[in-house]
C-alpha cells in the first residue's frame, strides 16, 4: 500500500506497474524511460548484498531493483530536485530500509563510501557528450541527456572505483558509442562480459545497447539474442510485456492474440 505523499503542483505520482510500485514524475525534470526499465531487468544482481545506482534520476532502477533483491541499495543523483523525488519516492513505497539516495557528484563518490565496496553497480548515464545536441533545452533535461557533469571515461571510472573484484558492472547506452564504451570499459580494467542490443522493430537498427561488464574479469564475452520491442502490429513483444508488466500480463496477452 502505498503511503500518502506531498506532491509539488507540477508532480504526480505514476504506477510502475509492478509490485505495487509508485514513482514521483513531473513534466519539469526528465522522466525514466524504456531504457532504465531493461537495465533494472538485465542487470544480474545478487540476492542479497551491495547495489549502488549511478545517475539515478528519480530512482526508478533502485526501486525495480528491490523486486529482484534483498539487498541494500545506494542511488547517487547530482540534481537536487531529482535526488529529493527520489526519496519521497522510496518513503512512499516504504523502503527506506533497503534504498539510500545520496545527492552529490558520482566522480567524488568513492571518497564519501570507500573503493570497492558494491557488488553490483548499474548506471544509464547521459548519452550525449557535452555541447552537443539542443543547447537551449531545460536545465534538468540538459543535464540528464548531456555529459555535463562527467564523461563517459569519468563514469566507467567511477564505476571501476566502486565495485569489487569479480563484481559487476551493468550499463545501457546508445550503440553508436559502442567501441568508446569498449574501450573504455577494459582501459578501467572492466571486462565486458555480457551485451544485448535492443531493436524497435526486427527490421530497425539498434537503438540501445545493454552492457555488462567484470571487474579484473578474463576476456570472454556473450552477445545475447536482440530484444526486439514492438511486434508487427506496434504492440509489445511477449518479452516486453513480460518485462514491464510480469508473466501474468504476458501471458494474457498471448491468450488474447490466441497464441
């Protein structure tokens, strides 16, 4: 049951659709997409143990997390704004107890928690390089889709900084960055492990890509079957379906199109 919450005028609170889950949303500051929900899917996480998110938003990957884990789990935000939706957040679903929000600058976080001490980190961080794209966009969107407050190397570094040996790394990203990412991934000594491309449609080029990566891990990498979004007639795919809304809802929808 969802606890009663304060909302700013411009917020609203949205139904994740799983679990019984809420999240803060406003029209002023980014938004999650499909992106962060197939990273919390992806990710292979432990039962129990260390989680840290990078660049969490508004939270939405700490709290999918928690239907997949007992363990605890760390958001780190730069934005204030957004760092506060994500605590209200968490207090109004009631998992304080496992999710922590902590507002400051992933770069530095490793001062504030120690190197090396998370079993898993995940991080969707800004897709564009800074100074590219529209430069006239509100503040909060700009800063979530724009790496103004860290590169793509100060992010993998982070990482790198935080998690343990033999721990895991899961990331999304676009594919047209796929050999920076790569390359930057092995220069911190990050072993990609697993990828999975992400497809719109079975004829459309990839739009995102899905990386998991080894601290100190040997070179072996699995490329998994494309996840293909939208079926011939514009609706989910089965895996989508799944993905979002549970076997149950997959498998009603299967019993409607009578597969």
């Amino acid at each position: 049951m969802v606890k009663e919450v304060v909302l700013a005028p411009d917020e609203r609170l949205d139904d994740l659709l799983t679990h019984q889950l809420h999240i803060i949303q406003s029209r002023e500051v980014f938004s999650f997409s499909m992106d962060a929900v197939l990273l919390a899917r992806f990710a292979a996480v432990p039962p129990r143990g260390r989680i840290l998110d990078l660049c969490s938003g508004n939270g939405v990957i700490p709290l999918l997390l928690t239907t997949r884990t007992k363990a605890t789990i760390d958001a780190v935000e730069i934005q204030p704004r957004l760092a506060d939706m994500a605590r209200r957040s968490i207090e109004a679903n009631g998992l304080e107890d496992r999710i922590s929000v902590f507002e400051g600058d992933l770069r530095e976080f490793h001062r504030q928690r120690g190197h090396g001490i998370y079993d898993v980190v995940t991080v969707n961080p800004p897709y564009m390089p800074a100074g590219t794209g529209d430069q006239n966009e509100n503040e909060h969107f700009a800063i979530a889709r724009h790496e103004r407050n860290g590169t793509l190397d100060d992010i993998v570094a982070a990482c790198a900084r935080l998690i343990r040996t033999g721990g895991r790394v899961a990331m999304v990203h676009r594919p047209s960055r796929l050999v920076e990412i790569l390359e930057t991934m092995r220069k911190w000594k990050l072993e990609p492990k697993r990828m999975r491309f992400v497809h719109p449609s079975a004829t459309a080029e990839a739009n995102m890509v899905l990386i998991e990566a080894a601290r100190d891990g040997k070179p072996d990498l699995k490329m998994l079957p494309p996840l293909i979004v939208y079926n011939d007639q514009r609706q989910y795919n089965e895996e989508l379906m799944r993905i979002y809304y549970g076997d149950a809802a997959a498998n009603g929808s299967q019993k409607e199109t009578g597969q």
